[in-house]
C-alpha cells in the first residue's frame, strides 16, 4: 500500500489554514504533518519531522513564501498558494509543483495534489523518466505527453493542438480543460485560442509573442487577446 502523503500548510492567515487543513482531511492520500501562520515555525517542523508536500503562502509576515522557498533547500515538494498572480513566474523558477489563486476551489486544490503524488510517486522510482507528463486523447488512444515539451497549445473548438518541437498532437478536449490540467507556474493563457510555456518564450513585442525557434526555422507568433494583456505582463 502507498503511504500517504505528508503535508504542511503555511500561511498567515488562520482562515486559509483552517480552509486549506479541511482540504487535506478530505483526500484520502493526503496526511496532515503540520499547519502554522508562522513561516520561521514552518522551517523547524520541517527539521523535525519528514514533509512531502507544503501548501506554502507567498505574502506572509516575517518571511515571504519566495524567502521560505529558498532557505527549505528542496526538502519538500511545494504548491504555492496566492492571492496574487504576478508571483506565478517566480514560483516556477522555483519548480513549484502548482500554483494556487485565492480564493481556492476544492476542485482545483485536488486536481493540483494529483500533480503532486505523480511527482512524488515518479521522484521515488530512479528508473523512471520523472519528467511531469499528461495523458492526452487522441482520435483512438491515450497518448503520453511530457510537459516540458510542450512549447504552445492551440485551440479548434473542440479540439487543441499541442505543438512540441519535433510534432503537432491533436487531443480531443477544449482549451480551458486543457489549461486546467497544465501547471499553472508553467504555463499561461495570453490568448481565447492559445496557451504559451514561459519556458518556450522568446521574445514578447507589444501585442504577440515569438515561441522559440527550431533549429534553421523562424519563431512561431502568438497573438496577446486584449483579455489577457494585463495579467501576462504581470506575470513578466
């Protein structure tokens, strides 16, 4: 049988404890190690005690949640919790399993602790490409795709198109459920038909995007819907 997973809440707020601490108590493989509004009481319990995962803050008193991030040295994986979305691109500089906008749904928390057991599970079988991978829906089979190839995504209706640098794949499921299932410390929606990797992105000119070039090609430009304008360049 697999051992659940032992999580630690940090934030500031008791609220978001309290919210976040229900959450844990209602997935059958998570287990709660730990909860706290105190960052620096955080950092001990994680000296004291092992931790698999930390729903950690960002704007906390004493020690930001980036602060935190840096001096816990990778001792556990992390899925930040924010009100703030500008902070998304410095959590995947830290290689944050997900990234969590206040106020939280259910839905969405257990769709990122999902995230985080495959994480887990693949972290702890050295024989295994770990690399974070989806399963899409092909016209006749489940197709494994890895995350981190995934340069852009498309959107056609029903259907999307993921363009990775060697092959377009055509899944059978909208953007939005696609852009659910993605991390969003990694990838964000610019566009009602696109969704860009900000690992991918080349150069941003006023109102497009460049997605870097293959080796002999020319950079691909995505447009940036007036809808999606202001948040991306926060994120930026």
């Amino acid at each position: 049988m697999t051992p659940p997973i032992r999580c630690l809440v940090v934030d500031d707020k008791p609220l978001a404890v309290d919210i976040l601490t229900d959450y844990v108590s209602k997935v059958p493989f998570l287990h709660l190690a730990g909860a706290t509004t105190n960052p620096l009481d955080a950092l001990n319990l994680l000296s004291e005690r092992p931790v698999d995962l930390i729903f950690l803050d960002i704007q906390m008193p004493q020690l930001t949640g980036l602060q935190f991030l840096k001096a816990m040295h990778g001792r556990a994986q992390v899925i930040l919790t924010t009100a703030y979305a500008e902070y998304a691109l410095d959590g995947f500089e830290h290689d944050v399993v997900d990234y969590l906008l206040k106020p939280i749904s259910f839905e969405r928390f257990y769709r990122a602790v999902q995230k985080a057991q495959t994480y887990l599970r693949l972290s702890g079988e050295p024989l295994i490409d770990a690399r974070p991978f989806l399963f899409i829906k092909t016209e006749h089979r489940m197709q494994r795709v890895d995350i981190d190839l995934i340069k852009y995504v498309e959107g056609l209706q029903n259907y999307v198109v993921l363009h990775t640098p060697t092959k377009k794949i055509i899944a059978r499921q909208t953007i939005t459920s696609l852009e659910n299932a993605l991390p969003a410390a990694a990838f964000v929606r610019v566009h009602k038909s696109f969704i860009v990797a900000l690992a991918h992105i080349h150069t941003v000119e006023r109102s497009r995007i460049l997605i870097t070039k293959t080796e002999g090609g020319t950079p691909t430009i995505i447009p940036i819907g007036d809808a999606y304008r202001d948040m991306f360049y926060k994120l930026l």
